[in-house]
C-alpha cells in the first residue's frame, strides 16, 4: 500500500460520497484538487427497462453499492479511514431518498472517526468541477452547467461569490434530449443515444425553434422543442422516421447547442469575463464540445470544460469543493443539518 502523505505536505485528504440521483460514487482527493480515487457505481441498466431513474430502485442500490464503492475507492488510494482528514457528502438537490443514503453515510462516518463533515451543494460541485487540477484553481469566470435537471449560467468571482445570470424556465437541456430520444423510441439514456445517432445525420435537415436565443436576456426554454418534435413526428410514416433518424437526432440537438453556444457567449460579452466554464453530464456531448470550442477560440475566450470522468455526477467534484471550503477557513456542517431535495445555489455579490 502507497504511504500516506503526512500531513502538511500535500494537504487534506477528503473522503467524498454522491448519491443525488442514480450513481453511487465515492473519492478520496488531496490537496488543492488532486484525485486519488474517483469510483462510480452506474445504475443505467437497472433503470433502462423503465426508461428513467425510478426513486425507489435508486435508493435500493445505493445502500447495496455505497460500503463496496467507499472501500474500493480508500484501496485505489492507497489509505485506510484512519488517513482521512475530514468527510464531504452531498446534501442537495437531488431525489431525497437517495441523498439520504449518501448524506447519512457520511455523517456517520464523521462522527464515527471525529472528522469535520461538509454538506456541499452538487451544483456547486459541478459549478467547481472545471477547476479540479487546474494550476491557480479556481478564477473569475462564466459558468454553464448544462445537466438533466438544472441549466444555467452563473458568474463565478471566486469561492463562495456567485451570481445567477440566467436559467431554464421549464425543461433543462439534458430533459429535453432525453425527452426527445423517448419521442424516438431510442433507450435509456436518451441524450448519449442521440449524440451517437446525431453524428451521422445533417444537422440542417429539420427545422427546430431556438426558443428564447434573442430573448436579451441569459434565460433558457427547451419545452416547445420537445412539442416542436412530436409534431413532427406525427406527419411521419414509420418508415420516414426510421430512415431520417440520425438526420432527426442530428437536427433536434442542432438547436439545443447552437441556444446553449450562443446564451453562453452572451453571458460572456455580459459579465465583461474572459473565461467560460463548462460542466453537468450534457457538458459531454460532442457537438456541444465543439460549438463552444470554436466558438471560444473565435471569441478569444478560454474554456475549461469538466473532464470527461468529472462531468457526470461523481464524488472527486464534491470533495473538491469541500477542501476549497475547508482550506478557507469555512465552518464545517452540522450533523443535524437535513438533506434539502431542492437546496439552491447560495448566491452571492461578492467580488473574492
């Protein structure tokens, strides 16, 4: 087993846990950001059949995966509990009965080894998440989080101090994608599917409204595009949908990125910032991807997108946070403190 780095060396080991949704995920990370271990359990296949993440299933498999993802996670870095140095777990939002899960395991943990414990918000998490193993840390910039559930721009002045620029009034991104693969009868989940189809399709083929892309403001609208394609479909013959669908898929996310490309250049030109962050599990779609880099190196703007293993929910990004909250002097989170499904974003005007 690799020796433990002694304490004030290479700073703080954190044991982080995440069970928002329906991935069960552990890591241990040192320092100012450094991943030791970043395991994640998936539960696709568990869910594939339903066609969606059922609560009750998901919060089932967490209590089974969560001690088996935690042990391998301490084993790939080298440590056993006693070489912790505080524990982080993620407190909202999120299905309740999952967060649960992982929010009373880490707190138990805690108590248990009398470690400080950090409920850290899993937006924050991703809002970090671009950041983890970047020289300097974290920097003034605009930041997209583009997920299943959430969609929205923040200015990010530093740790603590954001401001909410703009967000979704209705479907997020990653809804409307796996919305729109359900439509076409593509599996669970639908938004991977539909970038993998999309690849081999023409963009140009189908026309999809750019709900709210001119709207002067940083606001988002996915639900009309969604409705946009039922439409569609329904003066479709079977066969016609069959043989048009990588040109469909290609098409429906056409108008998805070029609204996420172009609100977040406004937001950029807004904030008078010169760096866009990028993060959530949409932030992995590779038309996405390529729109904002071209977009940016057109702009002369620097992106930092979320690694792939980072984009998705996982636990380095919550431990991440933790550490930052930890190494600023920040108090740690009572153990009575409850989990909050809804728990927003603490926003913030100040200039760190």
């Amino acid at each position: 087993m690799p020796e433990r780095p002694r304490r004030g060396e290479q700073g703080e080991v954190v044991l982080a846990l995440e069970t928002s949704c329906d991935e069960t995920a552990a890591a241990v990370v040192l320092g100012e950001g450094e991943v030791l271990a970043n395991v994640v359990a998936s539960q696709i296949a568990l869910h594939r059949p339903h066609g969606g993440v059922v609560p009750e299933l998901a919060s089932r498999e967490h209590n089974l995966a969560l001690m088996p993802v935690v042990s391998q996670a301490l084993a790939e870095a080298g440590l056993e509990l006693g070489g912790l140095d505080l524990i982080a777990a993620t407190a909202g939002p999120g299905l309740a009965s999952s967060l649960l899960i992982g929010n009373t395991a880490g707190k138990t943990l805690a108590l248990a080894l009398g470690l400080p414990f950090f409920a850290i918000n899993h937006l924050e998490g991703h809002l970090l998440s671009p950041f983890v193993g970047q020289p300097g840390g974290v920097r003034p910039c605009v930041g997209l989080i583009v997920s299943g559930g959430h969609t929205m721009l923040i200015e990010l002045r530093g740790l603590g101090g954001y401001r909410l620029l703009g967000a979704t009034r209705d479907d997020a991104a990653g809804e409307a994608f796996d919305k729109g693969a359900k439509l076409l009868g593509l599996p669970y989940p639908g938004g991977p599917e539909m970038d993998q189809r999309g690849r081999q399709g023409d963009p140009a083929a189908f026309e999809f409204p750019r709900s709210m892309v001119d709207s002067g403001d940083h606001a988002f609208s996915f639900s009309g595009l969604k409705t946009s394609l039922r439409y569609l479909l329904e003066k479709l013959t079977p066969e016609d949908q069959a043989a048009s669908e990588n040109d469909l898929c290609a098409s429906y996310q056409a108008a998805i990125v070029e609204v996420l490309t172009r609100k977040a250049l406004g937001a950029v030109r807004a904030t008078g910032l010169t760096c866009l962050t990028v993060s959530g599990g949409v932030s992995r779609n590779s038309a996405l991807r390529h729109s904002l880099t071209a977009m940016c190196q057109r702009e002369g703007i620097e992106l930092l997108l979320a690694g792939a293993d980072l984009a998705t929910d996982n636990a380095a990004m919550i431990g991440y946070a933790a550490l930052l909250k930890y190494r600023a002097g920040q108090p740690q989170s009572e153990l009575s403190m409850d989990i909050d499904p809804n728990l927003p974003l603490a926003l913030s005007e100040a200039r760190l």
